[in-house]
C-alpha cells in the first residue's frame, strides 16, 4: 500500500460540478492505478466528494485532468 496524491490539473464546470485547479486528495492504493479500474475511479470520487462536496461521477471524467504522484 502506499499513499498517493491526485491533484485536479484542468478546471471542472460540468452537469453542477465546479473544481478549480489545484484541488487534491489522498488515497491510499496498493499500485497508484487510480483511472485504470473502475474501483480506483471510485476511490478517487469519493474522495473529492468527501472533501470538496464535489460529485465528480457525474461529469465525463478524463484521467488527463489529474497528475497521480506518490507521496
């Protein structure tokens, strides 16, 4: 396991969803994969909506949005 950090590179302003750039979350992930499964997405989801109230499944995510570094 190891702690990685997922900062939103783009702005987000689709279907409700407002994110800024800069936003950022950490998760905990055994490989950092977060948008190449279903289950990671989700994690990085929850994630955001647990800090920023966000719901990001509801806009068309692009993992090109976001820089994954581990911390």
């Amino acid at each position: 396991m190891g702690l990685f950090k997922v900062l939103l590179k783009s702005v987000v302003n689709s279907n409700g969803v407002k994110l800024s750039p800069g936003a950022s979350v950490e998760i905990d992930d055994t490989f950092g994969n977060l948008f190449n499964t279903n289950e990671g997405k989700q994690k990085v989801f929850d994630a955001f909506k647990n800090k920023y109230g966000q719901d990001l499944s509801k806009t068309c995510v692009n993992k090109a949005w976001f820089d994954v570094s581990k911390k």
